[in-house]
C-alpha cells in the first residue's frame, strides 16, 4: 500500500452556482491523501498498472 499525498496546492478557479461566482471567481486550496495499492506497478513497471488519475 502507497500513499499519494498532494498538500496545500492552490488554485484559481471560476466555479459556483451564481453568476457572481462564475464571474469574478475564487482561490481554492487543495489537500488530498490517497492510500492506493501499488503492487501490480510495483512488480511489473509498466504504466498501465500504476494509477489512473483520469478516471
């Protein structure tokens, strides 16, 4: 098991349900911990068994 850790990456962003939001926009600040299993990646090296962050 592998921990995949992104902290305190900030962005700017237009998103909301009101015009207001989608107009003048915000800053977000992400935080995200993943525990994921990584053996197969681990074993093989190939790409296809690492982790998909697109879906």
């Amino acid at each position: 098991m592998s921990v995949i850790s992104i902290e305190g990456m900030e962005f700017f962003a237009y998103h909301g349900c009101f015009a207001e939001e989608q107009l003048i926009g915000t800053w977000f600040v992400v935080d995200l911990f993943m525990h994921v299993d990584t053996t197969a990646a681990e074993q093989s090296d190939k790409l296809q068994d690492t982790v998909n962050y697109m879906t």
